[in-house]
C-alpha cells in the first residue's frame, strides 16, 4: 500500500501525517516541486501536479520588451489573374485545329475555364471575349487623374500616365504598383510602342516629346510643339512617328534625327 511519499528533494515525511501538513512542509522546506508520486488504491496511473516557475511570467515579459530585432512583414494573399494558360492553350490548338469547326465549345461552367482561350482565338464568336466581371480597383499612394494606359511588350506590366508627370509600373497578374518614375514635369497626355517594341514615346501637356527604351531609361528629349500634345503614333517602319497637338497641327517627324518633316494644319479646330 506504500509508507513514504518519495520527493525529488529526497525528503522522508511520516505517513501517519495528513495530506495537508505533507504538502505545507515541503513548501516551507524548499522550492515547489516539479511533480510528486502518490500512491493509488485503484487501476489508474500515478497523478502528476505540474507547478510554473514563478518567475516565468517576469521573464516571459521581459523578453518581449526587449526584443530589438526585426519583424517580418505579414505575408499578404493577393489575388492573381493569369491570362499566360489561355494563350499557351491557343498555341497548341493552332496545331490541329482548322478553322471554328474543331473547336471546342465553351459553356458557362467552372469546367470550361482550362478551354478559354484569348479574343483573337474567338473570332468567330466576338462575344465570348466581352468582358462582363469586375477584377479589381489598383489605386496609386498619390491619388490624381491618369490620362493614358499601355501595356508594356511582353504583356506582363502595365505603364500609367497620370496628371502628376508620373509613371507607375503595375504588375499585370497580381495588381500591385512596383515602381514609380517622375517622367514629366507637366501631365503625360499621351504614349505608344514602337512596332519592334524597342521604344516608347510619351508627350506632356507642355509639348515635349520623350524617348524611353524597355528599362525606364529616358535617352532623349525634345519640345515638338507649343501647346499640349494629345496623341502620339509611330509609321509601320518605326523611322517616323506623328504628333497632334491643341495647336491645330499634326507633325511627321524623324525618329532618329528628331527632325521635324511636315507639318499639317486642322483649321477652325483643334487637333485630336
């Protein structure tokens, strides 16, 4: 039946004593004990009382104040639209298919998405390429009117042109600014690819003409015209590119030389 209560700190008490004075001697001996044995009259196993340090709580909040390193940034879902399956399952139905006789019919159902495929691919159909369902509103740290939207070549960024003379670079699949760039010192009105997807073109409401290569990088500028420009578009070639400006005139010029060529003239109106 037992006749000692065994302690880790090998303390003997007489048995004979009541539960209650045991345990206020142990406690007035030494520190609290991590756990003790007792004897048990019936099946079950022996019971473990378990006791805090009582210093954990100090030394718990004292470890949180003098934390000095650095918090990682709580990680954020973003919510993500990649077009790049749709275009890839294109490429490979141009392989097989004919015309709109081989392709697969798509029905408003979940099971349909893997045969989406880009407008150009629907030809036949326009109106499976309406675009009916809200995505998203990015809205930039600044808030200001933008004037003009372009996709960059490779179809994965997007550039805005807003009323601050401000560039910002827009992830096309997750709908995150990644970078901003003071382009202008007066309001981008208007911005174009090059056909070889080499250069970029951008006017301001000052009537100065920029040249950017695909890295941002600004190599040339120039004041076409006296007033705002309002659009902008390269020749087929990509030697010249036109202007049109509130000035009533639309100008050819030389892409390379930056040389103005021709000048036609919109009487009694505005250029646009």
């Amino acid at each position: 039946m037992g006749s000692l209560l065994l302690l880790h700190s090998n303390l003997v008490f007489n048995f004979l004593q009541p539960f209650r004075n045991r345990i206020a001697m142990a406690t007035e001996i030494g520190s609290p004990p991590r756990f003790f044995h007792m004897p048990r009259f019936q099946h079950q196993a022996p019971r473990q009382l378990f006791y805090k340090r009582p210093d954990f709580a100090q030394q718990q909040a004292m470890q949180q104040l003098t934390f000095d390193g650095k918090r990682m940034r709580k990680a954020v879902n973003r919510k993500t639209i990649d077009y790049n399956p749709s275009v890839i399952k294109y490429l490979e139905n141009r392989v097989w298919q004919r015309d709109q006789r081989d392709m697969r019919a798509i029905q408003p159902d979940a099971g349909y998405y893997n045969d989406l495929v880009p407008p150009i691919g629907m030809l036949n159909n326009p109106m499976n390429a309406v675009t009916t369902k809200f995505v998203r509103t990015s809205t930039n740290k600044v808030k200001c009117p933008v004037f003009v939207v372009r996709w960059t070549p490779e179809g994965r960024r997007l550039v805005t042109g807003a009323s601050s003379g401000e560039f910002t670079l827009w992830n096309g699949l997750t709908f995150n600014f990644e970078t901003i760039l003071q382009a202008h010192d007066s309001p981008v009105r208007a911005m174009t690819w090059s056909h070889n997807d080499m250069w970029m073109l951008t006017a301001d409401h000052g009537g100065y003409v920029k040249y950017w290569q695909s890295n941002m990088n600004n190599v040339k500028m120039f004041q076409a015209h006296k007033e705002a420009i309002r659009e902008a578009s390269f020749s087929p070639t990509d030697n010249k590119f036109a202007t049109c400006s509130d000035d009533g005139t639309v100008r050819i010029w030389d892409f390379l030389r930056c040389h103005e060529e021709r000048i036609l003239r919109v009487p009694a109106q505005k250029a646009g």
